[in-house]
C-alpha cells in the first residue's frame, strides 16, 4: 500500500521526525531558560466615592475620624519566572510596594493567602498610611501572596511598584483573570479523567488523552499571549485569579 510505503522510513517521514525533533529543541530552550518576572493581578471595588458632594449630611468615619472614598482592593504578587527571586535581588531603592497617591492613606491590611510559611512574607505600612512594602525571604516559581487592602482612594489610587535586579519591573498581568482559563480547565479534566495515578488504566487514558487536550488548549492560550506580546504556557495557582 502506498500509505505504508511513506511509513516505512521513507524520506518524507524522516523530514517529518526531523522537524518535530527540532521544534521539541525550540521549545525545551524557551521554556527552559532561567527567569525571574515578579507580577501582580489587582482588583479593586470602590464601595463610596465621594459621598459629601451628593448629601453633605452624611459622615462615614473610620476610628471616629470622616473618610470621603472607601475602596477595597485584592491583590496577588507571585513570581511567573522559573528562577528563584530572593530578598537581595530586591534593590533596596526600588522595593517591592503599594502605594497611594496623596492624600490617601491604607485604613486595613490583611494577609489572605502565602504559597509557603518559608517564603517569610511580611508587610510593612509606613508612617504616613500611604505606602505598604512586602518583603520576603525567597520566592519560587508560583509562589507568591494575596491580599485584602482598605484605603481611602480610588480604584486608581492605588500603584503596584518595585523591581528585581536582572529582570524588569514588576508587571501588571491583572489580565490573567482570563489567561490560561483554557489550561486551567484542561488540567482539571485530565486529573479527572485520568483515573487514579500509579493504575494501569490511569496511565493509559493520561497517555491517550494528554496530547489531544494539550493541542486543544494550545492554540487558544497562544492567541491570547500574543495579544499581550508574549507566548506562555503556565498554569498559575488558583488562588492569584482573585474571581
């Protein structure tokens, strides 16, 4: 049979292995390369906005002093790199902060979330209640923290600053909530129609099914990177969507 005939070591097939042996190479060189990227994904709700302009007779406090704005933010900063980030490749001059624009200042601040006890994450507001600096011991990929902040801006206010030495500034990926939906799904459906690990029957639907799912996930999640400039294939922990 013809078909059999291009099967059986032929050259058309060689070139086929070929490319697919050197697109694998591709592919382990970009994903293997060492980076260290500090991101955020930010949320904000403002509950009152400037109320005493509209009825002057009402008066929110906060600890018996008037406050015009309340806003509540969520936000997650985790390391999206596969290189270790550590306190000292923190510039002291550009620290890792949230910070207010004046003259708005944090009424309350709270830890939701720490991917490990050991990272040491810890958080210091300034004097003024206008500046939160998060610092920590070491950061792994994926790890990273949430938090629930109050304060007295607006949902612009508030800015998420700092650096790590031979990386960039920290990025806002707050459009993650809809990145790597596709993948998330996709790993979820493999560990449910995979069976219990370490199962023959385990093994074989994992084996049959991996590569289908990959390939329809693949696609869709290469589009949406793109539209950001980048081409990634990560699954990030659920607790850094903050939906």
């Amino acid at each position: 049979m013809k078909i059999l005939k291009y099967l059986d070591g032929g050259p058309i097939l060689n070139l086929v292995f070929l490319i697919i042996a050197v697109f694998g190479i591709l592919i382990a060189l970009y994903y293997g390369r060492k980076i260290k990227k500090l991101v955020f994904n930010i949320k904000s709700t403002n509950l009152i906005r400037s109320y005493e302009n509209i009825i002057p007779q009402i008066t929110v406090l906060y600890k018996d002093l008037p406050i015009p704005n309340l806003t509540v933010a969520r936000v997650a900063i985790w390391n999206f790199g596969n290189d270790v980030i550590n306190q000292i490749d923190v510039p002291k001059l550009d620290q890792i902060k949230l910070t207010l624009n004046n003259p708005f200042q944090f009424l309350e601040t709270a830890v939701n979330f720490t991917s490990k006890v050991s990272n040491n994450f810890a958080i210091q507001v300034s004097e003024a209640k206008n500046e939160l600096v998060i610092t920590f011991d070491f950061i792994e990929q994926n790890d990273g923290l949430t938090l629930t902040l109050f304060h007295t801006g607006n949902s612009t206010d508030l800015i998420v600053k700092g650096a790590v030495k031979g990386a960039d500034k920290i990025e806002d990926y707050s459009f993650l909530t809809w990145y790597n939906v596709g993948a998330l799904v996709g790993k979820l459906m493999l560990v449910k129609i995979g069976g219990k690990k370490g199962t023959f029957l385990g093994t074989v639907i994992r084996v049959v099914f991996a590569p289908i799912l990959f390939l329809l996930i693949l696609p869709g999640d290469i589009v949406l990177s793109l539209g950001n400039g980048r081409l990634k294939y990560k699954l990030i922990k659920k607790e850094y969507f903050l939906v």
